[in-house]
C-alpha cells in the first residue's frame, strides 16, 4: 500500500518552499501520495496550525503520515519531533502544533536529529521531509530518533461558569469565511452574547435572515458566531481572545 503523506504549513506557494520539500519527499520515497492540505495559514500562527490539524489529522487512515510546519522558532533549541498517536505518524517542530496527537494516551515522541548540513532557517525541508521519507518507507518511530519525555503541549482554554450561571468562554480562532469559532461547546436553546450583542442560537446558516449576525454549532461540535452572507469577524470586531458567554435564556 502506497503511503499518504499530508502537508500543512505557512509557507504559501509562491517561492516554492513547499515544492523542495515535495521534492526531498519524492525522492526517497518515490511511491509516496501526498495531499496538500493547505499552506495559507497566517505565517508564524501556531494556534492556528493547532486547530487545523486537529481537525483532519484523525480523519485520514491508519498509517499516515502528518507533516505539519509552523516553525517560528526554527533553528533555536525547540526540538524537531517526530510522533506515533492512534496508528498515525505525525512529524513537526516541537512548539505546540503537534498537540492534538500527544493529548492521546499512549502517543509515541522521538526527538529528530539535525545534522550539521542542514538549513538553520529551513527544518521543513532538511529535517522534517528526510524524517517523513524515512516513515513512508517503513521506518519504525523509535529508529528515527531518542524519546522526548515532555513535549510541548498546548490546550484549547476551557470555558468556565459565572456566578450569573451563564457560561464564559473565548474566540479561539477565525476561519476564511469570517466565522469566529468559539470554545463554547454546542448549546440547544439559550443566546450567547458577543461584542454587546445577544445572538440567538440557529440550527445553520440558511435559518438567519440575510446580514443578520448569529451564533450556531459548527461541524466541530463548537459555537461559532457568523452571519449570514457575510464575515461576523469584521463586521462585529471579533478575534482571538474575545469574550463569548452563553445563556440558557437572554436577560
């Protein structure tokens, strides 16, 4: 069976960055499939690269291999990491981007080496690529480096109750249509007021009137705050970090 590798960076398609990884990749492992899951994410945002990959990473069948690079740190004393988490491989600095796969018990982490050739400035490519090559061809984990004991992990905040009884939570990222998704985890019935507005909660999109902001579960099984048409970020002001609070019923 031909093995699957997937691309997540923050590297565009412009210089061709991504290509050279391709191409290191290709050339060890020339029987390889690999899928680009996306290179536009915001440069330098591992929150974002977080939440994306904890979107799809499980999705893919056993055996895949994950190559996911937002990488800030790049060249400093953060390790280069490889991972074996619920029969998948995933491969990456060691900043956090990884987490969805090292929240699971029994997930697997090696520290990648970095040889004296390699690019300061460009792991994805000499580190990373050699590292996802070396799986796709049958390598263990444990052959491709030393164990890592406490990698970095980071958390999506939890939401928490008020003394009001409503719920308090945050934004945690904004996606391409201007939805602010939320940590607030699907609620029937009640509002959720954002940016001193009370929104009703809708079952989709289609159910709000055109232009009209509201809040709604989105497939992740999270609150999401949008509008119909259009883009909630922008027209009420939201990112990152903003308070949402739901409510059983409005005040």
């Amino acid at each position: 069976m031909r093995a699957l590798i997937t691309l997540l960076t923050d590297f565009g398609t412009a210089d061709g960055y991504v290509a050279e990884m391709k191409g290191i990749i290709l050339a060890r492992a020339p029987e390889a499939v690999l899928v680009d899951v996306s290179h536009e994410l915001p440069s330098q945002d591992v929150e974002a690269g977080r939440l994306a990959l904890a979107r799809y990473w499980r999705r893919f069948p056993p055996g895949t291999i994950h190559l996911a690079v937002v990488d800030p740190g790049v060249g400093t004393e953060r390790a280069p990491i490889a991972i074996a988490s619920e029969e998948r491989f995933l491969v990456g600095p060691d900043n956090g981007l990884l987490s969805p796969a090292l929240l699971v018990a029994g997930a697997r982490v090696v520290r990648l080496p970095v040889q004296a050739i390699a690019s300061p400035t460009f792991h994805g490519r000499d580190v990373f690529a050699p590292a996802a090559a070396m799986l796709a061809t049958g390598a263990v984990l444990e052959s491709l480096g030393e164990p890592l004991d406490e990698p970095v992990i980071r958390r999506t905040p939890e939401p928490h109750r008020l003394p009001d009884g409503g719920i308090a939570g945050v934004v945690i990222t904004i996606d391409r249509f201007g939805n602010a998704i939320t940590n607030l985890l699907a609620a029937r019935g009640g509002t959720i007021e954002v940016a001193g507005q009370e929104l009703p909660i809708r079952r989709t999109y289609g159910d709000a009137p055109d232009g009209s902001p509201m809040a709604l579960a989105g497939s992740t099984g999270l609150i999401e705050i949008a509008i119909r048409n259009g883009s909630a970020a922008e027209a009420l002001g939201l990112k990152r970090g903003v308070e949402v609070v739901h409510r059983r019923t409005g005040r």
